[in-house]
C-alpha cells in the first residue's frame, strides 16, 4: 500500500504505508521533511497537511480537537486542512494523495 505526498517544494513522493498507523507516522519514517513535533499527541499542528480533495470523503471527519488545534496553531488552513497524525491509514486509504503544509518543515 502507498501514499502519495507532495513536499513544501512541490516534490512528489510515493511512499510505502502501513495499516494501522498514523499518516503523520509513515510520513516521518520515510524522512520527509515534517516537524511532527508532538509525536501525534494532538498538542501542536507541526504535520498539518492538504488533503488531495477527491480524498476528502474517504476520511473520517475532523474531530473538534483537531479542528481547534489547527485554527490556533497552523499556518494557512484551507477546506481541505487536516492534521497527519490523526488520520489513521487504513486498506480504503491506499493510494492516498496529500501535501505538507508551509510551516511543517523541520528546520522552520
């Protein structure tokens, strides 16, 4: 199973998944470049990420946590605004498309 994911510099990446586990998880563990600071503790919006909007509806929606988080701690929110590391990537998920969010990169 893979994700597709877009860098800051407009790089495309396919990158292997695992069932199971956070989006924001299999980003970091292939050395993208995203902060993902808080390890997916929901306490910053360091993998805040778009959303390829043909995806959208196959997501489970935002909780208001999630939302909070990211009106309070993420840079340029769009409709398609999600935190990585509460999406859980599941079987229906392969084939995932997204981009990291300006903000996101480890060195800013």
């Amino acid at each position: 199973m893979r994700i597709t994911v877009t860098d800051q510099n407009g790089t495309e990446h396919k990158i292997d998944a695992l069932e199971g586990w956070s989006v924001m998880e299999i980003i970091r563990d292939h050395d993208l470049n995203i902060k993902a600071e808080c390890g997916g503790c929901l306490s910053c919006a360091t993998c805040h990420v778009y959303v390829d909007k043909d995806w959208l509806g196959k997501l489970h929606p935002p909780r208001d946590d999630e939302t909070d988080m990211l009106e309070a701690e993420a840079f340029a929110i769009e409709e398609n605004s999600r935190l990585s590391c509460q999406i859980l990537f599941t079987e229906e998920l392969n084939g995932l498309k997204l981009t990291l969010a300006p903000g996101t990169e480890k060195d800013a």
